[in-house]
C-alpha cells in the first residue's frame, strides 16, 4: 500500500473508530464504516490538513470510498 | 459555577452597551476574549479595562471580506475560538411601505450574514475540539414582530431558524447554538426615549422596568458554561415577561 493510502487509513481509523481491517479499497464511509454526513465533512477536512491541498465541495462529494479518497489525493498532492 | 478559565470568546459588537457587559461577563468567568466592532477607540478602552486575556479584532460586519478575516483574527490572537457570541447588529427603521431595499438588505447583510458566515468560520475548530458555544443575541421582536422593523424582526427571526439548524447539525460535536433574545434593554439608545415614550413601553412589560446589559450577559454566560451543555436549539427571552414565548 502506497504512503498516501497509509496515511488516509490512519486518518480513517482514528476518525471513525474503526477497525483497520474494515477499511479497504471499496469500503464506503457511509454504508460500511458508519459515518455521518457531517463525519464525511471532517474527514475531508482532515485530508486537507494532513495533506496540505484544497478539496472542493464537488469533488468531495464524489468520495464516498476509501479508495476514493486516496485516488483523489493521490492526483490533488 | 461558571468558570470559563482556558475558553476563548470572541464577541462581535462588544462596543455596545449589551456586548461590554457580555465581553466582561465571559471575562471575568475567566475567559479571554476577543472584542470586536467596528471602533476601535471604545474597543480598546474596554480592553484595557479588562486588563490581560482581552483583544481587539475590529471588523466591518457590512464588508463580507472583513467578516471573513474576523474568526481567523480572532484565533490568531487567542489560538482558537471556543465561544462565538454574534451580538452586533443594526437596525434601520422604517415602515413597510416606505422602506427600500437597501434598508432592507443592509440590515440583512450585518445582523443574519454576517452572524452566518461568522459561525461557519469557528465551526471547524470547534469541530476538531469537540467543544464550542455559540449564542446568538436576538430579539424579542423576531418573535412578535414590530411596526417599522421588518427588516430587523426578519433578520432575528432568520438567525433563531440558521441557530436551530445548525444546532441539529452539531449537537453530536459538544457544540451547542442558542439564542438569547432580550427585550427592552436600557442602554445609550434606550436613553435616547421620551418620558412619555418610556411610560408607554413600561405599560407592556409586566416587570414594570427595562431590564439592564448585565441581565442580558449574565444569560449569555449561562449559555456559553460547561453546565449548559445539554442546552442547544433554545431562545433564552430575558424581557421581563414582555412576551412569554
């Protein structure tokens, strides 16, 4: 797994509380690891701080899934 | 009861007579505070009044761009802001008929905007502390509606509804967003009244007296402690039973 990845599990894991197993490639924030709208709020708040880039609130609706995020991040970074 | 000791309050208007006595509230709770307003003069006299743990953040709440730049000022000054209160506002009166529309907008852009905008820019580090306080200084005649202050009512009204929303929204957070709505307040304006003027509004509150901007911050204290954590989406009304709503 990439840094990036890494990264974003850790935030992911700490964030929601989940176990680090739950969070693979295709697990949605929202349907596998429990969040809320508003925790998806702060957790592209949190890429944005850990990452240090912009994530606009188009594209971040359309991260629903860890893998995702990481691709987004991945191009944004 | 009370103690504010390591919170950082930033209260908009606090050259006003309600938002002094709400900034040296919070003070001497222990907070520091963060005062703003659009003079500087009475803010820094304030200031200095207060002594240590006090700041000044002026700000034109009718400048998008300025009211923008105030939580971000403010958290420069204090490292965060853990308490918002949004006590500035105008009033530009007229009667329906006879008022324009920059009456109308101006009064919109600074008392329900400007309160807006203020509270999405303290969000994010509330959210990240899991604690904040938001209270949001209304008015009783957002709830019953005054001749010649439409756009004053709607503004007021407009922010207990924004307050309500943004209540559910957070209340998982340990921020809670409340409203506390005085009634008639003695204070410079106030001042400005008749005798007869007076007698008349006295007639309508079943206290028989307006009340003073030490009732109005001692409300806004409550709001703002520890103990008032499961108090969210309320108005506070502190009029002396003017309107019992």
């Amino acid at each position: 797994m990439s840094e990036i990845a890494d990264r974003v599990k850790k935030i992911v894991v700490e964030h929601l509380g989940v176990e680090e197993d739950k969070v693979t490639e295709t697990a949605s924030f929202i349907d596998d690891l429990g969040a809320d709208s508003l925790d998806t709020v702060e957790l592209v708040m949190a890429f944005e701080e850990e990452f240090g880039i912009e994530i606009p609130d188009d594209a971040a609706e359309t991260i629903q899934t860890f893998g995702d995020a990481v691709k987004f991040i991945t191009e944004a970074s | 009861m009370f103690d504010l000791a390591g919170k950082r309050a930033l209260v908009t208007g606090a050259s006003g007579g309600i938002g002094g006595e709400i900034a040296k509230a919070l003070h001497a709770a222990g907070a520091e505070v963060a005062l703003s307003g659009t003079r500087e003069a009475p803010l820094r006299a304030l200031a200095d009044e207060l002594g240590a743990r006090a700041h000044v953040c002026t700000a034109n709440l009718s400048d998008p761009d300025s009211v923008e730049a105030l939580p971000k000022a403010a958290a420069e000054a204090m490292g965060g802001v853990d308490i918002l209160v949004n006590n500035a506002g105008i009033t530009r009166d007229n009667l329906f008929m006879r008022m324009s529309d920059d009456e109308w907008q101006s009064v919109l852009d600074v008392n329900l905007t400007a309160s807006f905008r203020l509270m999405r820019g303290v969000l994010r580090g509330m959210m990240k502390a899991r604690w904040g306080r938001i209270v949001n200084i209304t008015s009783v005649v957002g709830a019953v509606g005054n001749p010649g202050q439409g756009n004053y009512a709607a503004s007021k009204a407009g922010v207990v509804g924004m307050s309500k929303s943004l209540a559910y929204e957070v209340a998982t957070r340990g921020i809670t967003v409340n409203c506390v709505a005085p009634g008639f307040i003695a204070t410079a304006m106030t001042e400005k009244l008749t005798d007869d003027q007076k007698t008349g509004i006295l007639t309508q509150i079943p206290a028989n007296r307006m009340g003073s901007p030490e009732e109005i911050a001692a409300a806004v204290l409550y709001l703002s402690s520890p103990e008032a954590g499961y108090v969210t989406g309320a108005v506070l009304h502190v009029n002396g039973g003017m309107a019992m709503v």
